[in-house]
C-alpha cells in the first residue's frame, strides 16, 4: 500500500518542518571500487562506505524558529540532528550537515525552497556512524 507524504514526519536541528514540505527523498548509495586484476575474466568491484544524502523541497516561511531561519542559520555550521519519517511512523535518523540551500521566487507564485543535507553519524562530531533507522 503505497503512503502519502501527508503522513511523513521530518525534522532538522529540533524543527519540525513537515508543514513545510512537499517532497522529501532520502538517497541511500555505496560507492565501489573497480578491483579487477589483469588475468580477471570478469569485472571485480568493491563496496566502499555508504552514504545518505537527504533532500526536501517546500514553501519557504521566513517565521523565526521555522525551516528558513532555521536551515539557513546552520549553514557551514556543526551537524545537527535530523529525523525523517516517510510513513510518520518509521524512519531515520542521526545528525546531518547541509550541502545545499535554494530559494526560489517567481512572479505570482509561491516561494520554494529545496535544502540538501549529508548524514555524518551519530553524534556532533563527525563519527561515521550509520543512521539509527527506527
């Protein structure tokens, strides 16, 4: 049965931002490594390190203590947590840093952001720890 975004609970540095929010993606990948030697008869490859990139898009609300002044406040800053739950009930979380903060304004329509954060463990420094899926 699929979900609705309805449903979904997300949250960043203790903001909920949900309300926000018409889109949220989380990009699990692993990258590898091409280890095939010379007398191989078939390519070899070895998992690296995974990684999640979050990404969310919604309607910017420049309200203090709202994901505006909220995202836009950590940039280049320490990792902070994050907690995202696409079915409201079931999801992931641990502490991201944010890549990547966009807003967008066009005549006569809504103004749109869409932010980027890369998890970076489980605590505020860096740990390398996996998200706690929950």
């Amino acid at each position: 049965m699929a979900r609705a975004i309805s449903n979904a609970d997300v949250s960043y540095a203790g903001v909920v931002i949900e309300d926000e929010l018409s889109e949220v993606s989380l990009n699990f990948t692993v990258p590898k490594a091409d280890i095939t030697a010379f007398n191989d008869a078939w390519q070899n490859v070895l998992a690296g390190k995974p990684a999640l990139n979050i990404s969310a898009a919604g309607s910017w609300d420049p309200a203090a203590s709202q994901g505006d002044d909220t995202i836009f406040n950590d940039l280049g800053g320490a990792a902070q947590t994050y907690d995202v739950e696409p079915d409201g009930t079931t999801g992931y979380n641990g502490y991201a840093v944010i890549d990547s903060y966009v807003v967008t304004a066009r005549v006569n329509e809504a103004i749109k952001y869409t932010v980027g954060m890369q998890h970076n463990g489980t605590a505020a420094a860096a740990d390398g720890a996996a998200p706690t899926r929950a």
